[in-house]
C-alpha cells in the first residue's frame, strides 16, 4: 500500500470505529439489552482499533539498529 492509501484507510477505520462506540453506547443503554450483540460489537472495535495501529506503524519509517 502507498501512505496516501494508508492514510485513507486509517480515516476510513477511525471513522467506522467512532460509529460503533457510539452504537454500543447507544444499545448498552436500552433495557433488555442482547449481550451477544454488545459483546461482538465490542470485540469488532477492538479489531478496528488493532489494525488501525498496525496502518499506523506502516507509516513509520524503520529506524535502523
């Protein structure tokens, strides 16, 4: 991948992991609430977040030792 689609991928990224923080906050607060649903949506975050931090490292030059 090039940086500018690294880039736009990352935005891409963040953008998706902001509207699932807010769904879960949205469905966390509804009574009867169906704890699979919240848990899975959860861990998708969690994934979005991972790759969102193995882009980032792409963008880093490597430091020589």
């Amino acid at each position: 991948m090039e940086m500018e689609q690294i880039k736009q991928r990352i935005i891409e990224l963040q953008v998706e992991h902001r509207d699932l923080d807010e769904a879960i906050e949205r469905l966390a607060g509804q009574p009867g609430v169906d704890e699979l649903k919240l848990r899975r949506l959860k861990k998708r975050k969690l994934q979005i977040k991972d790759a969102i931090a193995l882009l980032q490292m792409q963008l880093v030059p490597d430091v020589p030792a």
